[in-house]
C-alpha cells in the first residue's frame, strides 16, 4: 500500500484558502528545502526564483553556504541559486559571498562557471582579490589542471587584477602547497 504524507494547510497572508505543504517538509533542513527546488526540474528561471522566494525561509550566508556545499547541485543550479541568493535582503554582494561559491564551483570541477563569477563579480562591482585568486589557482591545480593555473596570469587584468608580487607569490603558494614544486 502507498502511504501519503498528512497536508498540513498554513495561512497564507494574502488570501483565507492556505497554502498545502507535506509535513515531512516541515522537518527538512532550509538548505535541504531549497536544494529540493532544483530536484523538481522546475523550467524556467522566473518560475524557479519564485519557488526559491515560496521557500519561505530568509537567506543567510550560512545558509548559502550549506546549500552550494553539500548536496550535489549542478554548477547552473548553484550560480542561479547564488545570483538569487544575493539579491535578498539578509545577503551582501561581498567578495566572501562569490569566495563560497567559487570555492564550491572548483571543487566540483565546473571551472567555465567559476570563470564565469570572475568576469560576474567584476560586472557587479565586487572586485577579487588575492585570496579570490588563490582559490581559482587551487582548483585548478588540485585538478591536475597546473598550465591553466599558469596561465591565469596572463589574464588577471580581465579579472580587474595586477601581475605584480603579490599574485606571482598567490601562483607559487598553490604550486607548492599542492606539491608541483618543479612547476613552481
């Protein structure tokens, strides 16, 4: 036999009818509940930024950072849910907020997405950093990609960064940390 989850009907502030949600969602962590959007294959991005708001839960940077972290979000779902993110009222468009997703982009391989943040951080105002591109680099090398880490250098000034000491030090810190001494 199929068992069905209770409805549990909530008030909804602008009309008496209330909205319908299973109450095993109720027990569900908020990051649990908004990596459950990107599952229903939602079409549409309108659509899917309005179930994200439907969540119901106020955005925090913790919460964004358990949502792009865990999980197994594609790298289109977590910049979508990323540019959602950051435009609520609790979120800030700092450079720690693109760090978390940049960091979850490399470690997940998507590296044309976390390209793409450098160039979006750039277009937003928010420029990188140092430690914006020592997590760059490190992905890049810690997925054996050592010449595509070298070859950042060549366009730092895309990115609204310098060549000078600083980020030759940011290339060879990566280089050594992840044991390419010889490159380095």
């Amino acid at each position: 036999p199929i068992r069905h989850s209770p409805v549990i009907r909530k008030p909804n502030s602008s009309s008496d009818k209330g909205i319908e949600t299973r109450a095993v969602d109720e027990f569900l962590p908020p990051e649990d509940k908004f990596r459950g959007i990107f599952l229903q294959k939602i079409l549409g991005k309108n659509a899917i930024e309005t179930a994200l708001t439907n969540v119901g839960i106020e955005i925090t940077p913790d919460i964004l950072d358990k949502v792009v972290n865990r999980g197994n979000l594609g790298g289109e779902a977590m910049v979508m849910f990323f540019n959602w993110a950051v435009e609520q009222p609790r979120m800030t468009r700092d450079v720690d907020s693109f760090h978390v997703l940049i960091k979850a982009l490399g470690r997940r391989k998507c590296f044309e997405f976390m390209v793409d943040m450098l160039f979006d951080m750039r277009k937003r105002g928010t420029n990188p950093n140092c430690d914006t591109l020592f997590i760059v680099m490190d992905s890049f090398i810690r997925a054996r990609r050592v010449s595509k880490a070298v070859k950042m250098l060549d366009d730092l000034e895309d990115f609204g960064l310098k060549c000078d000491t600083e980020t030759f030090n940011v290339l060879l810190k990566c280089l050594i940390r992840r044991s390419h001494v010889g490159t380095a």
